[in-house]
C-alpha cells in the first residue's frame, strides 16, 4: 500500500499536481477497505457496497468520492456519504470522523460499541478514547496507528500487511 501511495504521489508531482492531505487520507480510507476483515453481518448482502461515512464537518471536498468512483473490491462497490447523526454510523463500515468532532466522540463510540464499523479519526487521543484508526502527520507525511483492542472489540481482522505500516497503540 505505501508503493501504491508513494507511485500515486511521484505521477502527480510529475505532471504538476499538488495532493493535499484529504487526497492521501482519501486514498487510505478506500485502500484500508481492501486490508480489513467484515464478519458477513455486516453486510446486507454478498454484493452491498462499502458504505464510507464522514461524521460531522466533511473536510475531504470531492477528493473522497474522486477516489473511489467506479472501483470495487470483492464484488463491492464503494458509497461514500456525509452523516451528522451518530446512530447513523452503525450503517457505515469505515467512518471517519474529523477533528472538529472531538467533543462528540463519546457519543460517536457508544453508538457504534456493538457494530462492525471501522472507526478512523485524525485527533490525538483518538485511539486511546476506542478508536481503531487514526491518522497524524509528521514532518509533512501522513502516517497511522492502529488500536487493536478497538478492533478486536467490532470483530474486525487487520491485515498484518496492513499493521506493518502502522503504530500499534493500547487503548
């Protein structure tokens, strides 16, 4: 996933184009889909979409739905959609949840506590309070821990592929 990532920054740099950090963040939600588990519950059917969900202020722009427009992974088309209500996270595999919630992710976490739902934040503490994913940057860069209590607790299973390019953290 880094190569990808990495190969996706050199051509737009090649050809002039500045990729911000939604754009990266953008390009981690859609490729964490493809390096996490969803027991089948989770799902309505063998062929229902992904359904990334952005709680609360919506920092992406159209980077999120650029992203993932026309792709697919194991029969799975992406949906992406801005949500405001917490209890609407429960229908959402990946939410990912901006810094300008920070105050409502008590609520956030109590409401997804018996769902499936990948939670994926950009907030210091973020894990540590029970989310699964959290993005900082660091020296310009976009990196990730992972809370593997968290996801153990949502029945979700982390590639190590994955876990290699991330911090582990304890809640």
């Amino acid at each position: 996933m880094r190569r990808i990532l990495f190969a996706a920054v050199i051509c737009a740099t090649a050809f002039g184009v500045e990729i911000d950090e939604y754009q990266v963040k953008a390009a981690f939600l859609y490729n964490f889909a493809k390096f996490v588990h969803w027991p089948e519950r989770a799902f309505a059917s063998p062929t229902a979409p992904v359904e990334i969900c952005v709680f609360g202020r919506d920092p992406f722009g159209s980077s999120l739905e650029q992203t993932v427009a026309g792709k697919e992974f194991a029969g799975r088309k992406f949906h992406v959609r801005d949500i405001a209500d917490p209890h609407d996270a429960c229908k959402c595999h990946i939410v990912f949840v901006s810094a300008a919630e920070k105050k409502r992710f008590a609520v956030l976490f109590e409401a997804v506590q018996t769902s499936s739902v990948l939670t994926v934040g950009e907030t210091p503490g973020f894990t540590a309070q029970g989310g699964v994913v959290n993005f900082r940057l660091e020296n310009g860069a976009v990196h990730f821990e992972v809370n593997l209590e968290a996801a153990r607790q949502k029945d979700l299973e982390i590639s190590s592929k994955l876990l290699s390019l991330a911090t582990v953290v304890k809640p």
